[in-house]
C-alpha cells in the first residue's frame, strides 16, 4: 500500500524528523489562505497523487504571492498531473500541500528496502539526491552508499556517523542527520514499509537537515496489525481493477499488455505471462484466483479482466486441483451470460474433472477457443489478440 507526501511526513516527524511547516488544502481558496497562514512570502505547492516525478509534470510548483498560489493551485487541480511515473493520460489532483519553502544549499538521498540477499533492511544514501536515483545506481553505482540494518537493534549511533562522512557532510551536519536517519529506520521497521525514502534530503543554507519529499509503501501482509497505517489508504489512487480483486480475496495486477490472463496459482501465472511472451504477446493483467476460489470468485475475476478496455483476448489457464475444472466451466459461462464475453476467449483446462469441464464448455455453444496445451494456448491467445 502507497501513501501521500503529506502523510509519509507526518510519519516521519512523529518519528523525529525534521520537515518543513506545512498544510494541506483541497481548494485553489485554502491553498491561497494556507499561503497566508505560512508567512505571505514563498511557499511551494505540491500535488499529492501517490505517483512521484511530480516535480517533472508540473506539479510542484514555487509561488511567489497569493495571485502566484491561487492560479498554480487552480491549474494543478484543473489538470490531469502526468509525470513520468503515471502513463500519458495522468492522474487527478484533489489535495494540495502547501508548504514553507527551504532555502536549498544541496539535495541528498536516503531511503530503507528490504535487501532480498543479505535478508535485511538496507540504508541507501547518495550525495545525488533530487534526481532519479535508477539512474545514478546504473551510471555512478559507486554514489551510493550502502548499510545494512539489524532489524532487532535498529540503525546503530556508529552507523549514522558513518553514513554522514561518507556523504561528505561536516561536524554539524552529521549531528543534524542524525534525526532523519534514525527517524526513517524506526518507521519502516515499526511500521513493516517496503520502501521508506526520503528524495530530496536537503541540507539547508543555515546547515539544517530537513526532508523535503517523502514516500513510503508498506507490506499489505502486515495491515491487518497496523490500524494506523491502514487507516492512511486512498483508495481513489488505486487501480479499480486491482481494488476490487483485493476485496474479492484475488491477487490482481494490472501491466500493459493485451492479453488478460486468468490462471490458478502464482507460479502457474507466471509461467502464463512468460510463454504469452515468449510467442510475442503482452499479458493486460497477473491474475492469480488462487487454489480455492468458488464459481463466484471467478465470475469477478472475469468481470475485472473484462472491464478493462485495453484487453483484446483472454487466456483461461486452470489446472484444477482443489479448483475443479467444472466449477470454472460454470464461472465462465455465467461470465458469458452475465458480462457479454466481447474478445476472444482461449481455454486451457487440465486436472481434476478436466472431462466434465470440457464437455460442458463445448456443449454450452459459446465460442470459445479450446488449447490442447500451453504452448498451443499462448500461440492461439497471442494470434487473437
Ligand atoms: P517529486 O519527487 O514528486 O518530483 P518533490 O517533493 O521531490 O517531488 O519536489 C521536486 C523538487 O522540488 C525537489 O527536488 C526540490 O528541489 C523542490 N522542492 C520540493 N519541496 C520544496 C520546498 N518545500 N522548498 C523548496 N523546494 C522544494
Ligand atoms: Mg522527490
């Protein structure tokens, strides 16, 4: 689960970091009378969508008086905001951050992922802060240093020290770190995040500290613990798709392709996106309905894949195990009848009851393409699409 800039920070201040004063406005009149409130003099409005590169796009944007405040904040909230993080039809403003703006003497980055091979959070820092940091990792790998955090003790006095010099940062400025750092570990340790990243980190021209932008995602598995976490979901960020199959118990994922994919099991679906790939198609979707998913888990799962516009054909790749293939035989033709099946529709059913499926999809006069195997489905799905 993503948040907002605004609510990453308060996080992170609850935790000790400095950050600068700010309000958050769902007008373009708040955000003018936001703009009073913080002193009248420079203030930088801010979109707050879950995707970031909002800089790029428009929407952050330095205002010099109330006029200045009043039409960014309208344009902003007029405009769909496209960045290079939301695709080319952008995404839709509601709430504005208004904010006190730093006088910048130079942008770091921090941020906490979980370190897959060493099995532990890792601290990344860069002097490189502001920009991409994919870019600086695949330009300048040696810019970016590395921590590793024992999740029992939590960033370490020594570990901060070492982070500051080797950002190259003076006596002071290590001291002024220090609540940032510490800050940004407890909260993705306590909170169970994925990602913590503070981008840009700025050390200020009167040698403060402060974090200037904030994102943070957290490990869905872990909400169920943390009331306060998941009380910070917009659910109006969310892919429609991906919001209904979480409240019908599937694992939904919306890609890019044409090819919407309906398959049991995670490996069986990943293998579906692989082969439609391999025969030079594009899977619209990962959809795993699980092993025990009921005709009605189907249907949905069918009418999620079925609402989004850019499906041109869909694969149906079942191996029944706990699933029985004439359950899904049931869910897809109370798909066909209830949602109208408008693209092709490619089937492969193999397991448990395989027969009775089979007989019952051929014998419902719906057409739909059967596949002897993967391969011949990937091939004939890939052609319809
Ligand atoms: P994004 O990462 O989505 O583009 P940021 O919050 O990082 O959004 O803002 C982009 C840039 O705008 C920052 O790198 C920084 O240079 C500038 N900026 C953001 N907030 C402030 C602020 N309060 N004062 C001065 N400059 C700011
Ligand atoms: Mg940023």
């Amino acid at each position: 689960m993503k948040i907002h800039e605004y609510q990453a920070k308060q996080l992170l201040k609850d935790a000790g970091v400095p950050i600068p004063t700010s309000l958050l406005a769902g007008s373009a009149d708040e955000a003018v009378a936001h703009f009073d409130a913080l002193g009248g003099g420079v203030a930088v409005v801010k979109a707050q969508v879950h995707a970031g590169g909002r800089g790029k796009g428009g929407g952050v944007k330095v205002v010099r008086s109330k006029q200045e405040c009043k039409s960014e904040a309208e344009r902003i909230l007029a405009n769909p905001l496209i960045t290079p993080q939301t695709g080319p039809e952008g995404v839709t403003v509601k709430k504005l951050l208004v904010e006190q703006a730093t006088d910048i003497a130079h942008e770091y980055y921090v941020a906490i992922v979980l370190d897959r091979a060493s099995q532990l959070p890792v601290l990344m820092a860069s002097t490189e802060g502001g920009m991409e940091i994919e870019e600086v990792a695949a330009k300048t790998p040696e810019k970016i240093i590395k921590t590793f955090i024992d999740p029992d003790r939590g960033l370490l006095p020594y570990q901060v020290r070492k982070i500051g010099y080797l950002l190259g940062l003076k006596n002071e400025q290590v001291k002024a770190a220090g609540p940032t750092l510490k800050g940004l570990a407890k909260v993705y340790l306590d909170k169970d995040c994925s990602l913590a990243e503070i981008n840009p980190w700025v050390r200020t021209a009167d040698g403060n500290m402060i974090a200037l932008d904030a994102k943070m995602n957290f490990d869905d598995n872990a909400l169920f613990r943390l009331k306060d976490i998941a009380e910070l979901r917009d659910e109006a960020e969310e892919d429609p798709g991906e919001l209904r199959a979480g409240q019908a118990g599937l694992s939904y994922v919306k890609l890019d392709g044409t090819i919407g994919c309906l398959v049991n099991g995670a490996g069986l679906a990943m293998s579906t996106m692989d082969i439609i790939k391999y025969h030079g198609g594009e899977p619209a979707n990962f959809l795993d309905v699980g092993g025990g998913a009921n005709a009605e888990q189907v249907t949905e799962a069918f009418r999620i894949i079925l609402s989004d516009p850019t499906v041109k054909a869909v694969l149906v790749n079942i191996f029944g195990g706990i699933m029985k293939c004439d359950t899904i035989a049931t869910a897809i033709m109370t798909a066909f009848k209830e949602v109208g099946v408008k693209v092709p529709l490619v089937c492969r059913l193999e397991g448990t009851n395989v027969e009775l499926g089979r007989k019952m999809l051929s014998e419902s006069g719906l057409p739909i393409i059967t596949a002897s195997d993967l391969t011949d489905a990937a091939k004939r799905v890939v052609e319809a699409a």
